[in-house]
C-alpha cells in the first residue's frame, strides 16, 4: 500500500493495518526462528559442527564503517548519527 492510500484512511482504517502488520512481522519472526532451529537440528543429526554462538563484535567491527557510508551516501547522516549516538550510551 502506498503512503498516499494509507493516509488517505480513517484513522482507525490506519490503526487496523498497521495492527495487522506488526502481527504479520511477529508470526514471520516466529517461523524463521522456528525454522532455524528444526534445520540446525537436522545438521546435528547429520553429525555437522554447527557453531551458534559467535562473538560477532569483530564483525561488527570489520564492516560498520563501511556500511554506514554506503547508507550516508544513497540516504544522508541523520539515521546514522541517532544511531551511534544511541550505541554510544
């Protein structure tokens, strides 16, 4: 839906569908974890190493700088920035 159409709603209209779609994230984020967990179980089974915990600073590290830019380059610092800002607290 576009923005225009969706402003064009009442706002309970408005209130319904943005319900509707947090319950649609909330489910979708259930089944992928669910999912997850019955495939690295089928990897176990199959004797696969599966590592599930991970220091992932380094990664962080190694790719923000770079991800930030490509993000200030196509949208502007203002996300980035209260994104830091918030980090740094």
């Amino acid at each position: 839906m576009t923005k225009s159409t969706f402003y064009k709603l009442s706002p309970e209209y408005q209130q319904i569908i943005l319900n509707a779609a947090l319950a649609g994230a909330k489910f979708q984020r259930k089944m992928n974890s669910d999912q997850a967990a019955t495939q690295i179980a089928e990897f176990k089974k199959h004797g696969v190493e599966v590592i599930e915990q991970i220091d992932q600073k380094p990664f962080k590290d190694a790719a923000f700088d770079e991800v930030a830019k490509f993000y200030i380059d196509q949208y502007g610092d203002k996300l980035v920035k209260g994104i830091s800002a918030q980090v740094a607290e």
